[in-house]
C-alpha cells in the first residue's frame, strides 16, 4: 500500500476516513518512518529516549518513540480500535511483514 489507488484494508471505515491529502501524508510516513531495525538500534534508540526522559525532553521523547516499531499484533489492534490516522506517526514495520494488507 503506497498510494491513493492502493489504501490498505478497511481505508474506508469510519476510524481510517481521511481525505487524499491526508492519505498523502500517510503514504509518505510510511516511506519516513517504516524502517526496519536490528535489537542493538532499537536499544540504541531506548537509551536516547531514556537520556531524554531524564533531562524532561518530552517532544524528543516522542519524536525518538516514534521510531520505534510497534508490535504487530499491537499495531493491529490499535488500528481496529483507533484507526490509521492514529498510527500514522509511528514505525509499522513489524505490522506491515504481519499483516501487509492492513497498513
């Protein structure tokens, strides 16, 4: 799924209705923030989150947490129950090997 002709399953329920610029956005967050990582920079990126949490850097917190991917199953569920436009700022690069028609 990487265009407006190819939404991901469910595009059109109510949680997931955005318009095309929204969707735009979408697609181009997936490019941005999909990107798989190996256990050692997921830890890498905990460590920075933890510095930033320590020195109360709340938006690097989020910014940082972001990048993390989220679990599939996880992923998934918060989709059923808060739709895309909620993921649409986080890593769904676990989700989208699970379930490729979903995100």
């Amino acid at each position: 799924m990487t265009d407006l002709q190819h939404k991901p399953k469910g595009w059109n329920e109510p949680l997931n209705c955005m318009t095309d610029e929204e969707w735009k956005e979408y697609f181009h967050l997936r490019q941005v923030l999909d990107v798989e990582m190996s256990e050692d920079e997921q830890r890498d990126l905990l460590d920075k989150i933890d510095l930033a949490l320590v020195n109360e850097d709340y938006d690097l917190v989020d910014a940082l947490a972001s990048k993390l991917p989220l679990e599939a199953h996880y992923a998934y569920g918060l989709k059923l129950g808060l739709g895309l436009r909620y993921l649409k700022n986080h890593n769904l690069s676990e989700a989208k090997k699970e379930y490729p028609d979903e995100f």
